[in-house]
C-alpha cells in the first residue's frame, strides 16, 4: 500500500491532467457562469463613473513684477513648476467650494462630497514640453461630470485673477513707497546741488569736480523717480485690466460613455477568473483523491491481477453512446483515450 502511495504521489501526466478536464467540464462550466452571474450584478449594482475633459492653456507669467526685475522668461523646469502650482491651485478649497455650491457631487455612499473627496475626483495632466494641461473630472452622470468641470475651470480662472490681480497690487504698493523716497531723494539731491552754487558761484577747477558728483547723483535720482513714476502707470493699468494667463482650449466635454465599470472587461475578467478557478479546482481535488479507479489502477499501483469487472450502469450508456458517435468524434475519444 505504500507502494502505492509513493507511485501515486508522483502527480498526474499531461494527457492525464486534459483528461480531467474534459471530464470535469461541467463542474468548471458552471463556476464560470457562477462568476458571470456575480459580474453582471456587480456591473448592475455598481455606481457607473463618468470623466469630462477640458483642455487648457498655461501661459507664463508676464506681469509687472516680472517686467520689474527684467524676468527674461521660464525655462523648461520653471514651465513644469508653473504647471504643478497651478495643479495644487485647481485643487485647493478656495477653488473647490464654488462648485460644490452650485452642484451636487455625491461620495460613492451618496453623501454630499467634502472638497477633500471632490479633490479625488480630479486628475490634472499636463502635456509634456507644452503649456497644455488636461483636466479630468469624474462624476456618477455624464451631465454632472461636465457641469462639475465647467464650474471647476470657470472657478480656476477666477481664482487666478484675484490671485493676479493681488500681485498687481501688492507690486503697485511696492512702487508707490519706492516712488516717495525716490522723490525725497531727488529733492534732497537737488537741495545740494542749488546750496552748492549758492555757496560757490563761481566754478573753479578745485570745486568742479564736486560739482559733477551733485550734478551726477540729481541725474540718477531723476532716472530713478522718472523710472518708478512710469512703472507705477503701468502697475495701475496692470490692477485695472487683469488677464488671466489660462486659456479655455477645449470647453469641458459630455461623456458619451461612461468609464466604468468597464462591462466588457468585466465580463471577460469574470469568465477567465472563473475558468481558471474552475479549472484549478477539479485539478485540486483530483490530485487529492487517493482512490483506485480503475482496474489498471490496480495492476499498476498494488500489483494484483483483475480476475473480472462488473459493468456500472454509467459504463453501459457510455457504450450505447460510443454506438452514436460519428467518425471525427470516434478519432478524438481514440486520441484521448487513457
């Protein structure tokens, strides 16, 4: 008997393994179309979601702040910065709590969505070496999606001109102080210089030269005063006429299909998962049954003759049915048999 055990236990050939396949097809049948059924009232159960895409346009910055210090432009990194600012930007409360005002987003318990949960239901992609950015918005209608995203980027925008609109000013404040002791400066520049000819009228060679460091430093405060007088126009004019510096490429779309479930995917998903279940356990338990089966089971593993067989009533119409078979079917039991 242990003999027997040691031989059997070296595991099944591969014509063997087939075999119990083919046996065992309605058992692995009926698990696949368990788990089909388990799919279908997933994908009825389930919330479907639905994207909406907007296009976008980031410019680079070009306000009076930058033209202040002579900001020659962005590099590549410093356009890629822009983009990640402006990501955290479209997703921060400030941006978030206008739509959630005007629209219901709902969390997948049907509860009204806080702006961290909102935030989840948005993807921000920006296009590589462009100043495009792709914004996704998810939603559980095709209608939602698309007013959520519209309210999204029509909150962005806004939120970036006060934010532009604040540089603007917090720069205009800036001039103005430089411009007042610019002009106090000038005025003391030219005190000296008008209380340097008053002591000395006539120039002479010994005081020319100090005459030219009075003349040279009312200059400068002029270019200085003149300067910051033009910048604070432009500072003003700035404040006034905001531009936003994102364009509306592509207006938010209406999903046509929803992104998931996937029902194709999960039907194909659930009919390969419940073959390969199936599969493994006929497989599983074929290997864990230790019986004898048939007579040549007993010569091989205990070495014993068979002296006779009594037919089973399932060998009998196995035999009637072997009768019907057609040609190519007689070819493929022949191929297979053990």
């Amino acid at each position: 008997m242990n003999n027997y055990h040691n031989e059997y236990d070296n595991g099944l050939s591969l014509q063997e393994l087939w075999s119990v396949l083919v046996k065992n097809l309605p058992t692995i049948r009926n698990i696949t179309i368990g788990a089909m059924v388990l799919a279908t009232f997933y994908l009825f159960t389930a919330t479907p979601v639905y994207e909406s895409k907007a296009l976008l346009r980031v410019k680079q910055p070009k306000g009076i702040a930058n033209s202040i210090l002579d900001n020659s432009g962005l590099s590549a990194s410093g356009t890629k910065l822009v983009m990640n600012t402006y990501s955290g930007i479209i997703k921060s409360k400030s941006v978030l709590r206008p739509v959630l005002e005007n629209t219901v987003m709902q969390n997948e318990k049907g509860v009204a969505a806080s702006s961290e949960i909102f935030a989840k239901k948005i993807t921000v992609v920006p296009v590589k070496d462009t100043e495009i950015m792709e914004v996704y918005v998810r939603a559980n209608t095709a209608i939602k999606a698309q007013r959520a995203n519209e309210l999204l980027v029509e909150s962005f925008i806004e939120r970036l001109t006060e934010l532009v609109r604040a540089e603007h000013t917090q720069t205009k404040l800036f001039i103005e102080e430089r411009l007042v002791e610019a002009e106090k400066n000038l005025i003391e520049a030219e005190n000296r210089l008008s209380g340097y000819n008053q002591i000395n009228g006539v120039i002479s060679s010994e005081n020319g030269k100090e005459m030219q460091f009075l003349v040279r430093d009312v200059n400068a405060a002029k270019e200085i005063y003149f300067m910051l007088s033009k910048r604070l126009e432009e500072a003003k004019v700035a404040e006034l006429s905001v531009s936003s510096e994102v364009q509306v490429i592509d207006m938010p779309s209406l999903p046509e299909k929803r992104k998931s479930p996937n029902r194709t995917m999960t039907m194909i998903l659930a009919m390969i998962i419940g073959v390969l279940s199936g599969s493994t356990l006929v497989l599983f338990r074929e290997l864990m049954n230790k019986t004898i089966k048939t007579s040549d089971d007993v010569e091989k593993y205990l070495g014993l003759p068979v002296l006779g067989k009594i037919p089973s009533s399932e060998s009998v119409n196995e035999v009637k049915n072997k009768e019907n078979l057609n040609f190519w079917q007689k070819v493929w039991r022949a191929v297979w048999k053990k």
